[in-house]
C-alpha cells in the first residue's frame, strides 16, 4: 500500500513536470493607458506587483487597445514569445478564444468576461459587496435624497455593481434615489465633468463612477460633495471629500494564477472550467478611500450620527452597519449577500423570492434595474 501510495504521488508529480513552464513570458492588453488611475492602471501595478516577485516571470504590456482590435496584438505579443496572455476588458472575450483556438499552446486568461476554452480561463476581482458598502455611507449622507452615478458602459458588470450600490443606498434611506448617467467610455475624463454636473443640476449631492479617472471626484469636490473612489486609491484628489471607495487587488488572482502554470497545475489543457471570481474573502478587492483606510476619518462622526432602526440589527449607526456587512462579507461561508430576497426591480416584478441568493450565473448576466434606479437602462427586460 505504501509503495502504491509513493508510486501515485510521484506520478502526480511527473504530470506537473511535463507541464510546468520553468520560464513565463505574460503580455497584458489593456483597453485604456497604464496612468488612468483607474481599471487599466491598476492591472498595470498588479503586473509590476508579480513582475518583481517571480524571477522566472518576465512580463510585457501594450495599452489602449480598442476593442475589436484585440486579436492582431495577440498575435504580436506571440510572435514576441509570450506564452501566456492577459486581455483585460469585456470587449475583448470573443478575440481572446479566436486567438486560443490560433494558439493552442500559448495560455490566456480573460478578465470579466465568461466564454473559456481548453488554453483559456476567465477572472473577475469583483465590486459588488464593496459598492454596496459604499452605497450604505452614501445612502447616510445625501441630504436631497438624490446619489448620483456616473457610468462606462451599460453592461451587467456595472448593472450589478450599481443595483448593490442602491440597495446599499436605500437600505439605509429607503426614499432615496441613485440616478445614472452613462458615458459610453472606459475613459473620458471631459464627459465625466459632463455627466457629473448635469447630476449636480438634477439635485445629486453624493457620487459614485465607473470611468478610470479621479475627474468625477475633483468634480463633486468643487461643489464641496462627498464622494465614492474607484479602482485605485484617490483619496489625495480630494482629501475632505472622498468618503471611502472601492480598491483591488489583481496581484492575488495574478499571483495564484501564474504560479499554477509555473508549477504546471494549470496547463493549455485543463483551463475550460478555471474562473476565478475573487471578492473580498480572497483578498481581491478592498473598502477604502486608500488602502488601509476604510473609511476617510473626515466622515466617521458623520456616519456614526447618522442611527437608523434596522430591522436585523435594531438601533444602530452606519459606520457600525458598514463594519458589521464587511465582516459578514469577509466570512468565506457568507452569510449575508445584498441580492437577496425578496428583491425588487424597479418595474415591481420580483426577481428574488424571500429566502433565496442570486446565482453567480444570474450576477454575471444581470441585465434589470432594482428599485430606486433612476435614468435610461439599455437592455432592460420588458414587462
């Protein structure tokens, strides 16, 4: 028995063998430039992050990338020896499996996306428990009852994160509103200022984004509004006025990944079922206006003042609530989830019975407008 035990484990560790990659070359595609300071800046500091651990890693990067253009600097970054690649943007999923299938031996991972294949994987560091969090501070300190929102695109990446924001929002000030603006750009920091000020004309006083620049935060803070960071820390563009945001981290998908290839775990073979979602109890993503910084001291007393009667927790502040949702979140059995029932849209159907959890599937397709979503929806179900 112990022969056949030691015989196993040595075929084991020859599999791992004649798969691993005792060198890796990785190249990023990003869709915006690495000094955004937003999505692609933060997969860029990820990469220098993993760069400097590994030393059998040596990494590449091409930036602004449009989407459908993908696919000839996959090819490129083939010819120039890499042998695994990263494409970071949603638009690029259906390049990244035709060039899979062009390069069966070279690995890609896929960021936000959900097709795979045998040499392909998909990953995601995801938001939503965070801009719930954020939309419970948010929700503590409009005084008009009007958050605003300023979003890239209308797809169920940011559907989802701005339906958990205003759930956030409305559990704490159940007559408030988050109206939304999209801009129709990763990164535009021009139509943000737009979008922002038209917000600030309809009666906005708190903000939240998706675009990959501090602009809607500098915005809100020449009007003296408090607002949401994202993607990177932000906190130095308005000191008094960020109130806390959502930050994350890359390196920990990065990292686990590449070190599975390096070690032959994951090979051009085995990835068609490998995706990783990566929350808060990985580690991936992060409450703050900076790291280490929850939430921005300038507002605690603020949130702490602001007491509702909850109907779990009874008499309690919002800067306990955060801190209390946060814990839940960081518990890998997960004991709370903001999309759970009974749940709302906005056109009154219920979408999650009491007791029950959205899917991931259902995450990762959301298309409806929970309740208290003001402003166009493209692709909103009908009825």
């Amino acid at each position: 028995m112990r022969k056949a035990i030691i015989g196993a484990v040595l075929v084991v560790m020859a599999g791992l063998l004649v798969g691993a990659q005792e060198e890796i070359v990785a190249g990023f595609i990003y869709v915006g430039p690495i000094g955004d300071l937003g999505w692609t800046y933060a997969h860029d500091y990820a990469r220098r992050l993993v760069d400097e651990e590994f030393d059998w890693l040596t990494t590449m990067y091409v930036e602004s990338v449009a989407e459908g253009q993908e696919g000839a600097i996959i090819d490129r970054l083939v010819a120039q020896g890499c042998n695994v690649i990263f494409t970071t943007s949603f638009g690029f999923m259906d390049g990244t499996i035709e060039a899979a299938a062009r390069h069966p031996d070279v690995i890609f991972g896929h960021c936000s996306g959900f097709k795979r294949a045998p040499n392909s994987m998909s990953y995601m560091a995801d938001f939503y428990q965070v801009y719930y969090l954020n939309g419970l501070m948010a929700g503590a300190l409009t005084e008009t009852g009007k958050v605003g929102y300023v979003g890239a695109f209308p797809i169920p990446e940011l559907k989802r994160h701005i339906n958990a924001f205003t759930i956030g929002v409305k559990e704490v000030n159940p007559e408030a509103e988050v109206h939304v603006r999209w801009i129709y750009s990763w990164y535009d920091p021009g139509a943000a200022k737009e979008a922002t000020e038209a917000l600030i004309a309809e009666g906005c006083d708190v903000f939240a984004f998706t675009e990959d620049s501090p602009t809607v935060i500098q915005v809100a803070a020449e009007h003296a509004l408090p607002s949401f960071a994202h993607y990177s820390p932000m906190l130095e563009f308005a000191p008094e006025y960020v109130v806390s945001g959502q930050l994350v981290h890359w390196e920990a998908i990065y990292r686990d990944f590449l070190l599975k290839v390096h070690q032959g775990i994951y090979t051009t073979t085995n990835l068609q079922h490998v995706d990783y979602w990566w929350t808060l109890p990985q580690g991936a993503v992060e409450l703050g206006a900076d790291f280490g910084v929850a939430i921005n001291p300038v507002w605690e007393d603020e949130l702490k003042a602001y007491v509702i009667q909850h109907p779990v927790f009874g008499d309690i502040s919002v800067y306990d609530l955060v801190f209390i949702r946060l814990s839940q979140f960081a518990d890998p059995g997960i004991t709370f989830d903001p999309f759970q029932g009974p749940l709302y849209d906005r056109k009154g159907n219920l979408v999650v019975p009491e007791g029950m959890w959205l899917s991931y599937e259902s995450l990762i397709t959301m298309e409806w407008a929970v309740d208290g979503v003001v402003g166009p929806w493209p692709g909103e179900p009908e009825g």
